[in-house]
C-alpha cells in the first residue's frame, strides 16, 4: 500500500454548508472518497491509500486539476483507492464536491 | 497442344476420388476425414468457414485430424482463425501458408506459431481484400462450408448466419474448386435456398450444431458513467452536428452506450428522424430500444447474433429478411455498404498516437484487422454527395476551392485508460515494435490518422478536420488525451486557443456536466431490460442471463 | 446523480449500500452509527496489501421507513464481496445486540443482506461474526424484536450471510437475489461440473435465485429491482412478524421435512415448480415481477408462517 498527501491553497471557500460526504465503493477500479469541511477556508488536503505503487504524478497531477477546477477551499479529502483510473479518480472528486456544495 | 481445361479435369479427379464415401452428395461423419484426404490435395488453398461468427467446427476437427503425410503444405485463406483446430493445423504441419483477416480468439495463439516458424504468413488482410483476392490471386481450391440444413440436391440453407459464404463459394465453385458443406440437418424441402446445389460437391451431417459465438451483445449493465459521457459527447458533438443519418458502429460498450441513449437523452435532444436511421450494423442487441421507439428505418447486417433470431423475424421491416421470414446477412454486401454508403463510422481502439494512427496490436497478440480497415476509412472512390459528408469536407479546407471532396466521419471513441490502467494514448505503437520483431513489410494499422477525422475521449472531442498543421493536430489529440502521460505533456496554452477555434471541446461547451453522465440515462440497464424491450422475442443467450 | 441513484425506480441491484439505505428510508430520517469520518477500518486488511473502507462495508444506522421506526444495516457487496469480518460483523452483531437489549430502540431491524460469506482474511473474525450475529437474532426476536432480511444484491446472500438470512423473521427477495449457503464454484470444485456448472448463470439462478426461494417457501414476498418494490416489501413484511417460540420452530421443522419429501428427488427447478402445480414452469423464468409475485402469492408452499 502507499500513502500519498497533498496540500493546496484553494482561491476560496468551498460553497454549501454540508459538513460530510461519501461517494463510491472501494472495488477493483472503483475509489471510495470522503469529503470533510474541517479545515480552514483557503486550505485543501487530499490523502490518497492506494494498492497500485509508482503513480505518484499522476494523483499529483489529478489533484492539481481538481483543486483548480473546484477550488475546494476547507476540505479534507481522503481517499481508499481500489485501483481506479485516473478519469475514475476525477469524476469521484467532482461527484464528491458537488455533494458538499449542496445546500 | 496447350491444356486449357485443366481446372476442370482436375476437378473430376478430385470428385471421382471422393466419390467412395458418398451417397448422391451425402457423406456420412465417419468418412469425413478420409473425404478430405482425398479431395485435398497437397498444397491446396482452402478456406475453413472460419467467419466472425459461424464456424465450420466439425470439418475443422476432421481436417486437424488428417494425416500429415497425406495433406500438407496447405495454404490457409479464410477471414478468421478461430478455433484452436484452425491453429492445429499449423502446429502438425498440414497447413503452412496463411493469410486471414481476423483472429479474436487465436490472437494470443498467432504470434506464438508465428515464433515457432510453423506458419508462413501472406498477410493480413481486412474482409473485403480477402474475398476480393478470392477472385483475383488467392481462389480456394477447396472451401469447408456451414449451414443449417441442406436438401438432398446439395442446396444449403444458412438462416441469419449467411455470412461470408456466397463470396468464398462463388470463388471456389466457378475456379475448379470443391466446395464441401457441415449442415445441421438434410431436409425435403429448404425454407430458402442460401447457395445453389449445383456449387456445392459434398455435405456431411455434423453430429453437432455448429457453433456460433456471442459476439455482438453488450450487457448494459457493465457501461460506466465515463462511456456514457463520451456517448453523449458523440450523439450532441457529432450525430447531431452534422445530421448523421446513415451509419456504422464498431462493436463495444461505447457503441453500445451510445445506441442505449437514442430513446433517451437523443429523444431529448428532439433528434429522432434526423440521425442514426439507417444502419449497417449486426444485430446488436442494445439497439432494441431505439427500434422499439422507431427511431430505424433498416438495418443491413454483416452477419447474425445468437439470441435475435425470432426478433428479427418479427421485425421483418427493419432487417434484410427473406422470403422464408429468416434474416440474410452478408459480409461482403454489408461491408461495402459500410463503406460506401455510409456517412459515419465510429469504433473503439486500444491504443492512438499524435497522428490519429490507431492500433489493436500489443506485444503478444495479434488480432488481425476484420471490417474496421475498411468501415473506418475515407471512400475515396465515392461520389455521391450528402450533407455530413459536404460538410466534412468543408472542414477539411480553407475557403471555397473549385475541386472538392467531401470527407466520410471516421470517429475513434476511446476512454484515455483501459481497464487495467493502460493509457490508449501513446506517443508510438506497440504496432511498429510488432512489424520489427516478425519482420512485417508493414506495422498493422487498425485505422489511419489520416482517415480519422474525429477523437472522443472522456475529456472531449478534438475534431481532426479543423487541424492545418501536424503540431495543430498533436496538440489536440494531447488536449484530450485526459491524465495519460501524453495528455499531461500537452502545450496548455495551444490547448486553449484550440478550445477557442473548436477544434477542442470540453463537454461544457457542448452544454453537458460531465455530471449529469449517469446509468439512469440508458434506455435499457440491463440484458433482461433488453428482453422486455423486445416483448420477449429477444432470447438472449444463457452466458447473459443472471435471472 | 445521486437522486438518481436513489430515486424510486432505480435498480437496487446495482446500487451501493448507501444508496439502498437513501432509497429504501423515508428521506432525511437517516442517523448512521459508527459512519465513515470515525473511520473504523479492518486493522487487517493493510497487511495484505488491500485497501480498507471507512466503513468496512457495513452502513448501519437507525432512520424511518413510512413513518415508522427502525434500525438498518447494510452490507456492501462491492467491497471484499460484502463479507463478514472483525468490523463489518462486530458492526451488524452490535446493532442487532442493542436492539435485543434496548427496548427504548426501534423495534424493527432491517438487514440489507449482500455478502459472499466470510472475508478469508479475516476468516476466524468472519465466522465467529457468523455465530454471534444468528444467536443476537434470535434474542433480539425472543424479544420481539422484528428482523427482516432485504436479499437482492450483487453478492446475494451465500455462506454465513445466507444462513443469517434465514434465521430472520422475515425474508424479501427480488428476482436478481441469490440466497444459499455453498456458492455454485465451490459445489462445482467438490462435485464436478455435471452435478452444477457454476458458469451457467441460468442453472445458477434457477436454484439460488429468488424466484425459485419464493416459490418452494425460502422467501415471504418477491420484490421488484428498485428502491419502490423493497420499500414495498419491507413496509408489507414489517406489520406482522412469526412469533418466536416453539410452536413456530416445530411447525418449520414439518415445513422442512416436507419440502425434502417433496422435492428430494427433484432434478432442476422447474421439476420442483411443475409439483407446486404451476401448469407451464418453464415460463417462470422469463415472467415479468408483477405477473410472477401474483403467481407466488397463491403457492400453499410459498406462503407460511412457519419462519
């Protein structure tokens, strides 16, 4: 197993007021991603448990775009990997944020 | 004195050394395999039916089971090497020489013969250069032949499974070849005559029906979001821009989304009547819900699927049906329908380089080329104009010059992973390693890039037409390769004003939220779905069925 | 895309845990105990390179269903199988202890049964999990407490989950469900290939699945694949419970010796449902939920309280 941490400043605040979510299943090409609005407003951290070793820039580089595209500004996120592509991996991370900026 | 009959003489000879087993053409199972080391000869070409679909099982195990002393150094020319006896042959030295077109379930099993140097291969051909070499420089002398049932004249009777035959038969039997069929059964009278007698030499009774593989079903319930997305971005990016209405999919669960989303998400769109009316197509089965809902007119098939038989009997207006009320398909026919009269083609691929070159080959497997060479290519010898194909071609030059072609869609639908994380994006072939290490005179190119006009991947379409330069049309394909290593190297600001040009687009400027990508959009979720559809004359195959 | 997933139509085979739990609830009456941000994982799975939920595949909680209370469990079948382990089955044996021992608690336990059996990596947690979680349930039932099984997930309900399943009170199933106790590889592995074909899916859910359990008396109601048809059958199942006491024991021990009488030397499914009186058996597995559930709704076999 490897443990992979990334840190972000995001421009803002995540938008919504849920204070959890939880989305997907940890299955063979499947990720279970849970969301936490515990951090402060312009911080994100993306903790990723994963089987598959040496993909370490491509979660870098998935992230990078998630955080730019959501800016999800005060949210943990960690993630129990399945072995999930990475369009997979996105897709969960939008899901996830779209979850929590429900009102 | 020069011999100008020799053919038909040394036809007789065959016949008459056949003619020890036969009763008027019958012969019976036992004899089979002395037939064949009688009416073959050393050397021989011989198409083994051997189709996509239809195998001739039981004259397949007869000939593995000839002696090699009688019958070697066959020349193998049929479209599929399927059955492990089809590469039994090779490995006890009765066959020598191939040239085929498709090997699915013997593509691990090619290379490895190829190795052993038990195997001189010709080529690999797509369908429609084999049987077009049929008639030209590779005639069967011998064709092995599958149908449902023969009468006692020698009429064969093929159902839905037609298939390649008429063109191997029609080759064979008008060269000096011996044509020799497996049926399931001999009856009085045939419900439609598929093949005259009078081509036909031998048939045996097999002790078995022959077996037809499932290949065209697609169970809905394995679609993922992400292929539904891609589908969506392929009906409202392309179908619905350039009025596709007449067509070809490549077999796969992004076709197959795509075809479950007509009664849907298209019905939405307000496109019913204005795409996706006329097919060439096999009877996949995930069209059902679009029929149902009337959105086909017809659909010509290259052959048949195991389950839709009493479907299409039912729905003889959309399907080429004969007299007897029993599907026909052709391969040659429907091949160059695809081909020619249709505006788009759309497949799936394992891997795609910068220039749109797309490739089934990996280092260990070779799975030959089938129909998609031909279904994904621009018809350059075509002529009749039509809307999406004026189009096209518009695209594809700048201003209004006084000699214009118009351009067939070629699109390549891909998800930028496979499965098991490979990325189909790759900045060279697996393809041209192959041609090196088995010393091909040319590396196996599914499609060109040239042919290619569009990609759709999960992260949008690049539209190939729209590209002038080659650094154009590598950044685009790199604009949508998604978080593969080719994708992460793109040129971001290229990207961008590729964006603005159109020749990206992101599924927000197509006006969907990836978001919104979600099984409840197909119209059937599952095989059983399917079947209800079809007012339960879909039967679909037992391996399907978890109910 | 989550309402969608939970709306009433949607296929609650292909759904996951959570979204039977969302589905089958009255909206927003859901709590879930022990959720996935307190993260209590199996501390085993990471010494075999596997990845661990925060749930360990099990959701439980408490919530309304129509109205009334009750408490659910939820087994996540797309996880290790939806196996019984240290966490998911402590999980599933404390839920159903605090209903036995509570009685300020709802008095209806749902179970969402979708499991494989035992997790093998966990194997002696998973059966020990097994024992204690059949023995709650029948204290919790002593007790009055009403313990209802909803089968129709990915996994079914095989090995310990299907020995769970009938030990409830009451069991739903849908026609995707499967409930038995040795899966069809293993019988194949022991017993070869002629006896049952593991690959024949047909085979499989002609004797495992839940039209076959309807019928010849394993099951109480036949429930549509969607989140409607088990919050139907759960709501319908929830008004009357067996009494747990030896007069219903004894009248499902002669239930038992007499389906063995009946079909002991029954070859196939369709054999058994052709001695239950259906005049064209064969027409059963193709037959569509409502016209099937009417059909089972009238088998002597079928309908009993000997549970």
């Amino acid at each position: 197993m490897e443990t992979l941490k990334f840190r972000h400043t995001a421009e803002r605040r995540l938008s919504g007021t849920k204070s959890q979510a939880i989305i997907g299943v940890v299955a063979s090409g499947n990720l279970e991603v849970l969301l936490e609005r515990v951090l402060p407003e312009t911080m994100c951290e993306v903790e990723i448990a994963t089987p598959l070793t040496g993909y370490g820039e491509t979660w870098k580089a998935v992230v990078a775009e998630f955080v730019e595209r959501s800016s999800p500004g005060g949210l943990r996120i960690s993630i129990n990997d399945g072995g999930a592509r990475p369009d997979t991996v996105y897709l969960r991370l939008m899901q996830g944020s779209a979850l929590m900026e429900a009102e | 004195m020069t011999d100008w009959q020799s053919e038909q003489r040394a036809r007789d000879e065959r016949l008459a050394a056949g003619r020890k087993f036969v009763t008027g053409k019958m012969v019976s199972p036992n004899d089979t395999t002395a037939l064949l080391e009688a009416v073959v000869r050393p050397k021989d070409r011989i198409c083994l039916e051997g189709d996509n679909q239809k195998q001739a099982d039981f004259l397949a195990a007869c000939l593995a089971k000839a002696d090699p002393k009688v019958l070697h150094d066959l020349h193998v020319v049929q479209s599929g090497i399927v059955l492990p006896e089809h590469i039994d042959l090779f490995e006890k030295g009765i066959a020598k020489k191939l040239d085929f077109s498709f090997s699915g379930p013997q593509s691990h099993a090619i290379p490895r013969v190829l190795k052993s140097g038990k195997v001189e291969l010709g080529a690999i051909h797509t369908y429609i250069e084999l049987f077009a070499r049929y008639f030209v420089d590779l005639t069967p002398h011998v064709a092995l032949t599958v149908a449902r049932s023969a009468d006692r004249a020698g009429n064969l009777y093929m159902g839905p499974n037609t298939e390649d035959s008429p063109a191997v038969i029609e080759a064979t039997a008008f060269k000096g070849g011996v044509v020799v069929a497996q049926v399931n059964e001999v009856v009085e009278t045939l419900p439609r005559v598929d093949i005259p007698g009078d081509r036909v030499d031998f048939v045996v009774v097999a002790p078995k029906a022959f077996y037809v593989e499932p290949l065209f079903t697609r169970d809905p319930a394995s679609i993922t979001e992400i292929q539904i997305l891609a589908a969506m971005m392929a009906i409202k990016g392309i179908y619905a821009e350039y009025g596709i209405k007449r067509l070809n999919h490549g077999i796969g669960f992004n076709t197959a989304a795509i075809e479950l989303l007509l009664p849907t998400y298209a019905e939405k769109l307000g496109l019913k009547g204005k795409i996706a009316t006329h097919w060439a197509l096999n009877p996949h089965p995930t069209l059902i819900p679009a029929i149902e809902s009337g959105w086909v007119k017809q659909i010509h098939s290259f052959g048949s699927e195991v389950g839709m038989d009493d479907y299409m009997r039912a729905r003889s207006d959309i399907y080429f049906t004969g007299r007897d009320g029993s599907m026909s398909s052709s391969r040659l026919y429907c091949q160059l329908a695809g081909h020619y009269a249709t505006d788009l083609f759309i497949g799936s691929t394992l891997q795609i380089d910068l220039n749109g070159n797309s490739s089934t080959v990996t280092a260990d497997r070779i799975a030959g080329f089938g129909g998609a060479p031909n279904m994904g290519a621009d018809a350059h010898g075509r002529r009749h104009p039509s809307e999406p194909w004026l189009k096209a071609g518009r695209e594809a030059v700048d201003g209004h010059p006084d000699l214009m072609r118009g351009r067939k869609l070629v699109v390549q639908i891909v998800e930028s992973f496979s499965e098991k994380m490979v990325p189909a994006f790759v900045e060279k072939l697996d393809s041209l390693d192959l041609a090196e290490t088995f010393k091909l005179d040319l590396a196996p190119i599914m499609i060109y890039g040239d042919d290619v006009t569009h990609i759709v991947s999960e992260e949008g379409i690049a539209n190939l037409l729209l590209c002038r330069t080659a650094e154009e049309r590598e950044q685009a394909i790199r604009g949508i390769a998604g978080f593969t290593e080719v994708g992460r190297r793109r040129d971001r600001n290229m990207v961008e004003k590729l964006r603005e040009r159109k020749i990206i687009r992101r599924p927000e400027d197509l006006g969907i939220n990836p978001l919104d990508a979600h099984r409840s959009l197909l119209a059937a979720r599952s095989i059983e779905d399917l079947m209800r559809w079809s007012g339960n004359l879909y039967d679909p195959p037992n391996k399907f069925r978890n109910w | 895309m989550e309402d969608a997933a939970t709306s009433g139509q949607a296929s609650w085979f292909q759904a996951t845990a959570r979204q039977r739990v969302m589905g089958l609830l009255d909206p927003n009456s859901f709590t879930e105990f022990l959720g996935p941000s307190e993260r209590v994982r199996s501390p085993h799975l990471h010494l075999f390179d596997l990845p661990s939920a925060f749930d360990d595949g099990v959701v439980i909680g408490r919530g309304t269903l129509d109205g009334k209370p009750v408490l659910v469990a939820a087994q996540e079948g797309q996880f290790m199988g939806g196996t019984f382990a240290e966490v998911s089955g402590a999980k599933l044996v404390g839920l159903v202890r605090a209903a036995r021992d509570h009685s300020n608690l709802p008095r209806i336990v749902l179970l969402l049964m979708d499991s494989g059996g035992v997790r093998l990596q966990e194997a002696n947690a998973g059966e020990l999990a097994v024992a204690e979680l059949m023995r709650a349930i029948a204290q919790a039932r002593s007790a009055g407490v009403a313990v209802i099984a909803l089968v129709g997930g990915r996994a079914g309900a095989f090995g310990g989950a299907g020995l769970t399943t009938a030990t409830c009170s009451r069991i739903a199933v849908s026609e995707q469900g499967r409930i038995a106790v040795s899966g069809p590889e293993v019988i194949e592995t022991n017993k070869g290939v002629e006896e049952f074909d593991a690959e024949d899916k047909a085979l499989v859910w002609s004797t495992d699945g839940g039209k076959n359990r309807r019928l010849i008396g394993g099951a109480d109601i036949f429930a549509e694949d969607s989140m409607d048809g088990f919050r139907t059958a759960a709501k319908a199942l929830m008004t009357k419970v067996p009494a747990f006491d030896l007069k219903t024991m004894q009248a499902e021990q002669e239930r038992l010796a007499m389906r063995q009488k009946q079909f002991g030397a029954c070859d196939d499914a369709v054999s058994m449902w052709r001695i239950l009186g259906i005049k064209e058996p064969e027409a059963i597995r193709d037959m569509d939920s409502k016209e099937f559930a009417a059909l089972a709704n009238g088998i002597k076999e079928a309908n009993h309280d000997a549970r």
